[in-house]
C-alpha cells in the first residue's frame, strides 16, 4: 500500500521501505511459526488493497498531476483571489475540496464563519485586518521570525504541514514506547484527521476565493511592500486566503491528539532538527496549534480572521475523527480547546 499510494518515491525511500519491509520479515520468522505468518500476511494484504482500491475513488486519486489545472478559471471580481508574487503560479488543487472525506459527510460538513465583508475604506474591519497584517510583519521580533520559518513547513524544502504533525505524533510514541494498537489508532485518527482539514478548508477557501494579504496591502496600503523581502520567511502559497489551513489542520490535530494523549500534554517539537533551526517546547498540542496558525499572520499570509475561524473549523473535524468508533474504545465527549 505505501509503494501504490507514492508512486513517485525516490529511489532512497523505496529502499528504505523494502528494508522495513525484510526487517518486519526477520523478526517474525524468528519469533512466530511459519503458517500464523502466512496467514497474517495474506490478511494484511488483504485488508491494504481493499483500503487501496476503495482510496482510488475519492476523487484525489493521482493529484499530484494536476496540482495547477489548466482548466480552472479564478471568478474575478473586487476582493477576489489573485496570483501572487514571486512565481505568479495558477491556483494549486482548485478541485480538492470536493473529494470524498473520511469522516465529514461533506467537504463543507465543517462551515467556517463568513470572512469579513471586503473593503478598502480606511476604518472598516477588512481594511484594520490587512493594517495588521502589514504592521505585524514590519516589525517581528526574533521570536516571532523564528515561528515564521518554523511552522512554514514548504513543500519540497519540508514534509509539509500535515507531515510536521505526523513528526510531533512520531516523537510522542516514542516517548511514551507505544504499543503497535496504540501507533495504528493514533496514525489513523491524525492522518483521516489531516486528510478530512485539507478538503474542508479547501472547500471553503475556493467558495469565498478571498483575495491574498499581500495582493490587498499592494493595491491599498503600500504597493512596495513584499512579504519575503520583509520577513525572509514564507512565500505566500498559490491560493485563495480564507480559511487559514495552518490553522485548520493544525487545530485537528489538536484535538485528536489531545485525546490520545492528555490535554496538558508538555513536548518539545524536534521536526527541524536537520534544518538547523531550534526545537520549540510547548505545554500542550493546543498550544502548538495556535503557535502554528499565527505564524501565518507572521509570516504575512493570513488575516487574522482566517486564523481564528480556521482553528475552530479544525476544532470541529477533530471533533467528528473522536467519535468515531475504534475496536476496543468508547466514543470521546465533545472537546471545547483551550485557546
């Protein structure tokens, strides 16, 4: 299943999961007699290809090769979205949220609140949202900046910000020397978690098609101004503003995790290490998902209402992975995050 659902691994990543694959191989043969493997193999496989087969009509099947689709026209209009420097880029996946979703009965079975109403008079709360954008991001403290690249999870330089929350999930297993049950059920809650953030908030930011910071401060405030020059962080990405998905899957994430795991869940986030920049510690999940979602307003790619009505969309989707029902486990109340 993991070779079929990335057909375009590298070479490096093949080998290292035929590696894992001779290594879980070994160890069984060793431990476990010959006709209980068989037995066990041929039911996992079982089991992976019907996963497989059913993954491949949920409409995203194969989307990496129509990521920019030609065919999508951008409604135009005042307050609409617009590509954004320094590519220019066509709009990345504009089709995703309409993808079957694990456990949301649609991609819009978690409405966020409406934006507010566009505007560029000097006073209205559209126009104060951009002014903190464009304030916030002239004057970043260190910190700050380090939140910025931190949580900026680029596609390609990074395993993206789904993966971040999967590498936060590695490192608290190992710290707590999880059982294999306990590994697949946390896997499987934060990944249907992820899967079901990114088509909901997909779905609402191609529904209002919301003009970028950026795009808005250049036309209204300052014409010079450009985030990456500013702040050496983040690149605003290929798509429209609202809702922040930072701050939706990072909320979902939340959630899920916290109810693995404790509410006041204390960890220290290592994911890049290997990039040089500084582990950040942080007293609970929730805490690491605002940290998350207010990186975008760092960074300047969000208004702050994207943030906060995307963590409580995110807040929602966590909310209907709980009450699903895994073998062995009770369905969880309803949590309100501390935010």
């Amino acid at each position: 299943t993991v070779r079929a659902q990335f057909p375009t691994a590298s070479a490096e990543n093949l080998t290292a999961v035929a590696a894992l694959e001779e290594e879980i191989n070994n160890f069984y043969a060793t431990t476990t007699d010959a006709q209980t493997v068989a037995r066990s193999v041929a039911w996992g496989q079982a089991v992976a290809d019907a996963v497989y087969r059913w993954s491949l009509t949920d409409g995203g099947n194969g989307g990496y090769t129509r990521s920019f689709p030609e065919d999508y026209a951008p409604p135009t209009g005042v307050g609409m979205w617009v590509s954004t420097p320094p590519n220019f880029s066509r709009a990345l996946q504009p089709y995703w949220g309409e993808n079957r979703p694990f456990v949301l009965p649609s991609g819009d079975g978690c409405p966020a609140l409406p934006p507010p109403t566009y505007s560029t008079l000097r006073g209205s709360a559209f126009y104060r949202e951009a002014w903190e954008v464009y304030t916030t991001a002239a004057n970043l403290d260190e910190d700050q900046l380090a939140i910025a690249r931190f949580w900026a999870d680029d596609p390609g330089l990074t395993s993206t910000p789904p993966g971040h929350w999967m590498s936060i999930l590695n490192r608290v297993l190992v710290e707590q020397n999880g059982t294999l049950d306990r590994a697949a059920e946390a896997y499987a809650k934060l990944g249907i978690g992820l899967a079901d953030a990114f088509i909901s908030c997909w779905k609402t930011k191609y529904a209002y098609n919301l003009i970028r910071p950026i795009s808005y401060i250049q036309d209204v405030i300052d014409p010079t101004w450009n985030t990456p020059d500013i702040t050496d962080a983040v690149v605003t990405p290929p798509f429209p503003e609202y809702t922040s998905g930072h701050s939706v899957q990072s909320a979902a994430a939340a959630v899920i995790l916290t109810d693995l795991f404790g509410e006041d869940y204390a960890f220290i986030d290592h994911t890049h290490d290997a990039r040089g920049y500084a582990a950040r510690s942080y007293p609970s999940f929730m805490a690491a998902a605002n940290e998350a979602a207010i990186s975008r307003l760092y960074g300047g790619i969000h208004y702050r209402a994207a943030i906060e009505n995307g963590l409580a969309q995110g807040e929602c989707i966590g909310n209907h992975v709980l009450a699903l029902r895994f073998q062995g486990s009770q369905v969880a109340p309803l949590l309100v995050m501390r935010r």
